[in-house]
C-alpha cells in the first residue's frame, strides 16, 4: 500500500482493475456530469489563509459527531453494491473504518447485510442509509434491524423520489453480477435487481418500482415514531430545507449531492455549505458535507466552512478495489495525513480552532 500516496493512485489503480459496468457505475454522473465535475472544480476555488508563528508542535483531529468521539472528522459514506468492487465489500469497509476510529454508513442497497456488517465490525460507528420503501413494513423492519444491530444513526436519503439519469448505466445497460444479491432483502427484493428494459438499468427499474415517492416532511413523523436513533438528513441542498429537517426533529444534516447523480447543474456541495450553516445556526443541529473530497485540504475547507464531519464515497471504493480492507484504512491515512500538515501548517492545532476565516474565495483576489 506504500506505493499510493494519494487519492487519486488509488483511483487509478481501481479504474485498471474493475470491470467496465462496475467502474462506470461508482464513477459515473448524471446526464452531462457538470455537477460531477463542479463537485471537484468548487474546492479549487477555496484558499485557505494560514496563520504564521502559532507556536504549533502538533495537532489533534478528533472530534465529536453526535455524541461518539471519532479520530477525525472524515467518514465513509454509503455506497451501493460494493462487492463489485472486493468480495469482501462493506465487510472491508467497515472494519477500515473500525480501525481508524471513523464512522462507516451501510447503504439500504448493500450486498452484505445489516448482522454481517455488525458482526464483522462490532465496535465501528456505524450509520444505517435508509431509503422509504412504498411497503412501509419494509422500511420498518430495516430500521429495526439496524437499531437492534447496533447502527448509532438513521441517515434517510431525501433527494431520491426516483434515481437520477446516469447514461453510462443506461448504455451498459448495468445490473448487479448474477451472483450477488441485495442482502438486507430475501426473495424479488433482493433480486429484483437484477431486471432490465430499454432505454433504463436494472437500479432504475428497482428504484422507480419501489421506493416511496409520496414522502413529505410529514413523513418524518412516522420514522420518528419507530426507531430512537437520531436520524440524519442527507441530500439537503438549500437553506429552507435545512430548517425543514431541523423543525421535523433531525438531528443533523448532511450536505450532499448525491455524488452528483441525482439531478445535473445542482451546486456542489462545497458552494452550498455556507448557506446551510448559517440556515440552521440556532437549531441543535450538526451539518455535515460530502461530495468531491479528495484531499486532506478538501476536508480543511469544509471543516471552515462549517461542517461538522466530511463524507467520502468513491475514494473508499477506490480503496476497497485496490486493497480491500488494507486499501480503504490506507485511503484514510493519506487523508489523515494530509489534513495533520493541512492543520499545523495553517496555524489551526485543532478542529475547533478552523473558522470561516480561514478560507476565502478566488474571487475575493480578483482585483489584485
């Protein structure tokens, strides 16, 4: 793993090992992939102010994301299917996450279970990824599962009432490989999957013909009333929907964009943050970010702006590809290591020392 010195060597590295219709799902965007794009280009246009003679000897990275302390303030978001990329998938991932005293999230979409993540990283964070299911007794027993097994938050996506055009999908017509299964799901649930039509892909067809797309803010009454754990709202990208989600009694926020496959010429999610802090300043609420990060500076940047906890997806997938469980702990540590530099060369020792002032926007030099 030595060989991989940042993010992007993984990606690489991935790209040249996993098959074509698994590559172009993980990487793939919606429609033109502008958003895809911006998600990246969005951070670029950040400088960080550093602050000279600070006296820093060293620097610390945890925190504390709803009440679990954690070794840093990078997660592993949910992706979906991840045996595609190691047979090991989400088990790998998540006793990554176990090692690196992270959070781990388990997609509802997973191809290894709710009990067989618990048990293979019994003493990781873990998040359970929810998707409203149109048989409610679906959702419902999923959410127990997971409170059962020791998941410590609901994240419920709400940008999904059906999923975004992905043409790279659409052209492969992409299903999940014949031997692997939707495993939190017995019987059509877990294989529906696996069907086609023209001009659609498998996910596509799964999505449209059972996800809930009635859901209102009202609908996070009846979730309320099922589970204790502290649920996350993840897909907000205004202002007013982040006060929504903190009036339904969400416990947090996680700004993103979906990986910028849901709807093309969104914002990134970088360029939206600001806005979603400062909505929800006097709610008890935490805001987290993912969406394009790939480098420890990435992270610094959000954690200005005022996210709590940054998320990243892809980049554990690269690593999974590469390495399986070695490979995502070694994607982690080249950001832990690149946001330790990014700390105590900015004169910032600890996270609560960052504050907005430390990053400014290109524009804000553009006269000079």
């Amino acid at each position: 793993m030595d060989k991989f010195i940042s993010l992007r060597d993984l990606e690489d590295a991935a790209k040249a090992l996993l098959p074509k219709p698994a590559l172009d799902y993980y990487r793939s965007g919606a429609t033109d992939e502008q958003t895809l794009a911006e998600n990246k280009l969005a951070f670029q246009r950040l400088r960080i102010r550093p602050k000279c003679l600070m006296g820093i000897t060293g620097c610390d990275l945890r925190t504390t994301v709803l009440g679990h302390e954690v070794s840093m303030p990078v997660g592993i978001a949910p992706s979906a299917m991840q045996k595609m990329a190691h047979p090991d998938g989400e088990l790998s991932n998540a006793k990554a996450a176990q090692a690196e005293r992270t959070i781990f999230t388990l997609s509802t979409i997973a191809t290894s279970s709710i009990e067989e993540v618990a048990s293979a990283a019994p003493e990781a964070i873990k998040w359970f990824q929810l998707y409203i299911y149109t048989d409610r007794e679906v959702t419902r027993d999923l959410v127990m599962r997971a409170e059962k097994a020791g998941f410590k938050a609901i994240a419920l996506t709400v940008d999904t009432p059906l999923f975004g055009l992905r043409r790279a999908d659409v052209k492969n017509k992409f299903t999940l490989p014949s031997h692997l299964r939707l495993a939190n799901f017995e019987g059509h649930l877990s294989t529906k999957i696996h069907q086609t039509k023209e001009g659609s892909s498998g996910l596509n067809n799964y999505v449209e013909s059972l996800f809930d797309k009635t859901l209102t803010w009202d609908s996070m009454k009846w979730l309320k009333s099922i589970t204790k754990l502290p649920i996350i709202a993840k897909g907000i990208l205004r202002g007013d929907d982040a006060v929504k989600a903190a009036q339904a009694g969400c416990s947090a926020i996680l700004v993103s964009n979906h990986g910028a496959r849901q709807l093309d010429g969104v914002p990134a999610t970088i360029e939206v943050l600001p806005e979603i802090v400062d909505a929800v300043k006097n709610y008890n609420v935490e805001v987290y970010l993912d969406g394009g990060v790939t480098t420890g500076t990435d992270v610094y940047k959000a954690l200005a702006l005022g996210a709590k906890m940054v998320f990243v997806g892809r980049p554990a997938l690269w690593g999974l590809a590469v390495g399986g469980q070695a490979g995502v702990q070694r994607m982690l540590n080249i950001l832990r290591t690149e946001l330790e530099y990014t700390f105590q060369i900015a004169g910032t020792p600890t996270v609560a020392d960052i504050t907005r002032d430390m990053v400014r926007h290109q524009s804000s030099y553009s006269k000079l």
